[in-house]
C-alpha cells in the first residue's frame, strides 16, 4: 500500500502516497494528509509517474491539511474525511500556524470516511476504523492485503496521539485503541502521522501509555 512517505513542514508531519503495487494499482494513487510543501508532494507525484485520484484524511488538523487546496487544485482531485472533524476544515485553527505552513482554505470534501464502508481507491480497498480521541474524526485507514494501517495521529511508536487540543479526548483516545485498534487480529505494520513506522504487535505489548503493562491509562 504504501508507495511513498514524505516527512513535511516544521511539525514533521507524515504524508504518504498509497496504492496496490504493479497492474493492479495503474499507477494511480492517493494522497493521505498533505500537510506542508506541495512542491515535494508534487515532485514526488511526477518522479514516481503517478496519477493522483482522491485526499485522504486521517484528521482534521492543521498539520495534516494545510496544503489540501494546493494538491487538488494541481491535480482536479476531490477530498475524503470523517464528518465529526469538518469543522476543523471551515473555520481556521490556529492563524500564525496556518500562515507559517502557507495553508489554504480546504476545499469542501467530496465524500466522508466512515465506519463500515471501504474505501475503493488506487487498486485498494480500504477498511475505515473509526478511533476518536486525538480529534472526534479521526481514523485509521487499514489495508488487509499488505497489513498495514495508515493510524494518523491515534498511536505513535511507543506514544499516541496528544489529547490537549479542542476537541481532544484522552479517556476516548484510549477506548479508541485498546478497544478498537489492539482488536484486530494479529500483527499489522503501523504508518502514523509523526515519526517513524511500528508494528500493532509491539505498540500492545510495549507502548507505555496503552500497552499490555499499564493497567489503565492516567489521563
């Protein structure tokens, strides 16, 4: 699933290129939270001879969506986010922020990441976990064929996502993981919103704010 990883703007922020390898992708793919420096989206886009075909995602803030307008105004593409984080998208978060990454407003999505429906793009088929808690919307977008799960801000290599911002929910956050997430079965390769990859195996038994040693998270 994932063709490529770029590590963008000042907070570091994943956005990644995904779709089926060979034939059955067509050299089509997704974009999955643009959220700083289109000119390398862009650069890597082209290098790799793809073909953009929706955004994805994960949640709704500023980090992860700032240069939506820019990819789909450059490739005439539409965006996909659960609908409890669009008022992160219509009203502005945090100005200086937004200014600092050359943010623009968000086009208005094109269709809603929920629950229970796949997502069929670029030769795959997605499965939507809804995990609040980082944000009311957030999600993990999970591709059974590869075994990997794009976790966005839910889980971190040996962290999860901060829960201190509007709209933020440490007790949900934790449900979101421990309840949903560490219940699929067997090992998956995690690809988050900040930081490098992990496994699902290793985040449940050695993350220290939700794995198997902390009887129940402090927050």
């Amino acid at each position: 699933m994932i063709l490529e990883m770029l590590t963008v703007g000042p907070l570091a922020e994943n956005c990644y290129l995904i779709g089926a390898a060979g034939a059955a992708g067509g050299g089509r793919c997704a974009v999955v939270d643009p959220g700083a420096e289109s000119d390398r989206i862009f650069a890597a886009i082209e290098r790799r001879g793809l073909t953009p075909e929706r955004i994805l995602l994960t949640h709704g803030h500023v980090d992860h969506i700032a240069h939506c307008a820019h990819v789909a105004e450059r490739f005439g593409i539409g965006l996909w986010i659960h609908r409890d984080d669009l008022p992160y998208l219509e009203r502005p978060q945090w100005p200086e922020l937004e200014a600092f990454l050359r943010a623009r407003p968000c086009p208005a999505p094109s269709g809603w990441l929920e629950e229970g429906t796949d997502v069929e793009v670029a030769g795959l088929a997605l499965q939507v976990l809804h995990t609040p808690g980082h944000t009311p919307g957030g999600v993990c977008l999970i591709d059974e064929a590869s075994r990997e799960i794009l976790v966005g801000d839910t889980i971190f290599c040996r962290g999860v996502g901060r829960t201190d911002l509007p709209g933020g929910d440490g007790a949900q956050l934790a449900r979101s993981i421990r309840e949903k997430l560490f219940q699929l079965g067997g090992d998956y390769r995690l690809f988050p919103g900040h930081g490098p990859e992990t496994g699902l195996d290793e985040e449940r038994r050695e993350n220290p704010f939700v794995g198997a040693a902390v009887a129940a998270p402090a927050w």
